[in-house]
C-alpha cells in the first residue's frame, strides 16, 4: 500500500480472509492517495463493493472463460 506502483495478487481459501485484507488496503490505498490512483478489482463474485475501485468479472457469464483457461 505504501508503494507508488505495483499490482496485489491475494490467494487462499475460503474463508482464509481475501477479502478483508484486499479492503485494508484499499482503504489504506485511499488514505494515503486519495483519488489520484486508480484501482482495478479482478473478481467472479466481489463479495463487497468498492465505490472507489472498478469492478471486473471474471467467469463464464464474463466471457473470460477461455482467456483464464489459456493463461
């Protein structure tokens, strides 16, 4: 959260806490920034919405089935 550039990759199971860690540092991202960044949630289900952040699907209602598939 402190650098000036970079991506976040989170993994885990369910119930692991994702979630919660991703929204830490996006508020922590917001904090120190302000609207001067852009962020980019990568999600099948967002189990919250964040309205300072785009939201991408991800999954076969996406269209991104096959491009996940390939990687």
């Amino acid at each position: 959260a402190m650098e000036s550039a970079g991506i976040v990759l989170i993994g885990g199971t369910t119930g692991s806490g994702k979630s919660r860690t991703l929204y830490a540092l996006l508020e922590r991202i917001r904090e120190k920034r302000g609207q001067q960044c852009r962020i980019a949630l990568v999600s099948a289900v967002p189990e919250y919405v964040a309205t300072t952040a785009t939201h991408i699907p991800v999954g076969l209602e996406a269209g991104c089935d096959d491009a996940m598939a390939a990687a």
